[in-house]
C-alpha cells in the first residue's frame, strides 16, 4: 500500500532508523506493507518530543490519539497532528478576578485555562493564548469575561462557566453575541452567528454563510462540496436542471466532515476527473475518503457521481 506522511509541523521523517526527508503540510509517501511492523519517527525541531509508532494494521485500523488516518482506496494518509512539550515548567500568562472567580492562562508545554470558583475547570487553548488579552463585557444584560489569542475568543460566564470557544474574524457584544466564525474553504466563507444569552448558556438564532470571493474556475467542484458542508448557497453551482435536486444533495453525500484534494495517484488510477475527496469519520482519528466527480457545463455543475 501506498502511504501517505504529513505533520501539522515541520518535522524530519525516518523509518526503521532512514531518514527519508521533511515533512510539514506537503505530504510525502512509500510504498510499504503493514505486515513488515515498520517503526516510524516523527522528529520536530526545537520544544517538541518526537512521536514514534509502529506501522501495523492495529495502528492504522485504531490511531493513536496524536495522529488521524486517513483510508483511501486501499492507500492510507498518516497526519501527526500533536506532539508532547519537552519541557512541563509551568509558568502564568494571566491571571484575574472575575466575578469571584480565579482566571487563570497558563503555559506547561500546552496553554491552559483554569477557573476555580463554586466550581473548577480546567480547558486546553490554542497555543495563540501564549499571548493574551481580556475584557470585561456585557451580554444580555450579563457580566462575562472575554479573553483574545491571536484571532481566537473564549467567553467566560460570572460563574467561570467557558460559554464560547472559537475562531473569529468579528464579535459584537450587546443583547445578542453576533461573531463571524471563518470556515477553511477556498472561498474563504465565514459563518455570521447571532447567539441569545440567558446568563448560563448560549442558544444560537441564526447563522448564515457568507462567501467572502469566487472561486477560481479549476476549483469550482472543490467550492461546491465545501458550500455544501457549510451550508452555504451551494445550489448557485448547479445548472438549472440539477438545481432542483439541491434539497436532496446531502443526503446523497451523506454526512461528510471536510474535503480533501486527491492524491496524484488517484489521477493516474481514475484519469483526468473533476473530482474532490469528501472525509467521513470512521472511528476516533480514524476517517475515509471517498470521491465523487462532476462534470461541468458552461462552468456550472450538471452531474454529480461517486468514483468507483
């Protein structure tokens, strides 16, 4: 089988002890068996441990909670997505009252926070947290702490309940939480969300998808499947035979989680298809991939089929 390396860093790859090369968001692959229990290593630079695993059925079939797999036409895509720190010195990036609550940011090899009040809690944060920054806000009529890192806001009840947890371009406090949530797509469309506030948890009202450019045309396909696992207005792709088919469309997909691009190989298998990867959870970090095809005419979409 065909496997496929990627790292959410930049890490050096070796195999049984070879070093074969660098890793990152490009992936790099061998043709290799399970059978042979190959050991691999994934070896970042500078604050990060190494991860090391035995490349087997087991591990393909049940990752580890530090890498996804990704199965895909009896090939497999391998992506290390965490590593453990080097170092476990613990050191405050920011502490508060709030509200009787103890807020605290803290760094040990991952950022943290914790808020100990009637209750405790303790949440993983992106590594943005490293440098943060809070406000005291109003929301519905309620005190609520707004803490920043990077383009990441979390909101904290006035019992240190963490309410909100997310990526922005945009929030607006006031008798709703209005936020522009982007979602990773080649349109780079954002999710505008109003949420209501009951001084214990948010409710969302509305959301609506919002693509902020065009595709470019030779990624029209890829444009749609992400419109449609957004919720996007991903009927304007269709030509006006298939539009009235839209409603039936995510059923027919089913429940997809993200949209890959196909490996090359997949190219020289199936030949020069319009076609986009769809990604399915399997199991925990375990996923496949499936791929349907398009076929375009005067640049909007007239067909959709699975590849077999």
């Amino acid at each position: 089988m065909r496997l496929y390396f990627l790292s959410r860093v930049t890490a050096a790859l070796k195999l049984n002890g070879i070093y074969l090369g660098v890793i990152n968001g490009f992936e790099k692959f061998v043709e290799l068996d399970p059978a042979d229990g190959i050991f691999a290593e994934v070896i970042p630079a500078d604050e990060l441990q190494p991860a090391g695993f035995f490349i087997n059925e087991n591990f393909l079939n049940n990752p580890p909670a530090f890498a996804d797999v990704y199965l895909t036409e009896g090939d497999a895509i391998v992506y290390i997505k965490d590593f453990a720190f080097k170092s476990s010195r613990i050191e405050v990036i920011y502490q508060t009252r709030f509200c009787g609550n103890l807020v605290t940011v803290f760094s040990q090899g991952e950022t943290y926070l914790s808020a100990e009040g009637a209750e405790y809690s303790l949440t993983p944060v992106p590594q943005e947290f490293k440098a943060v920054r809070a406000e005291e806000r109003k929301l519905g009529g309620h005190d609520v702490l707004a803490l920043y890192g990077g383009d990441y806001l979390i909101i904290i009840s006035d019992t240190g309940k963490v309410i909100f947890s997310n990526e922005i371009r945009r929030a607006e406090f006031n008798d709703e939480l209005r936020a522009d949530v982007p979602f990773a797509t080649c349109t780079a469309a954002i999710a505008q969300c109003a949420y209501g506030y009951d001084g214990d948890a948010l409710t969302l009202l509305s959301s609506k998808t919002v693509e902020t450019r065009p595709p470019e045309n030779d990624v029209i396909h890829f444009a749609f499947f992400e419109s449609v696992l957004t919720r996007g207005n991903f009927a304007r792709y269709l030509d006006d035979e298939l539009k009235p088919r839209a409603n039936d469309l995510k059923s027919y997909l089913g429940e997809f989680v993200s949209v890959a691009v196909p490996p090359e190989k997949f190219y020289s298998v199936h030949g020069n298809l319009t076609a986009a990867g769809l990604v399915y959870p399997k199991t925990e970090n375990l996923f496949e991939i499936k791929y349907f095809a398009v076929d375009l005419t005067d640049g909007k979409i007239s067909n959709i089929y699975p590849v077999e």
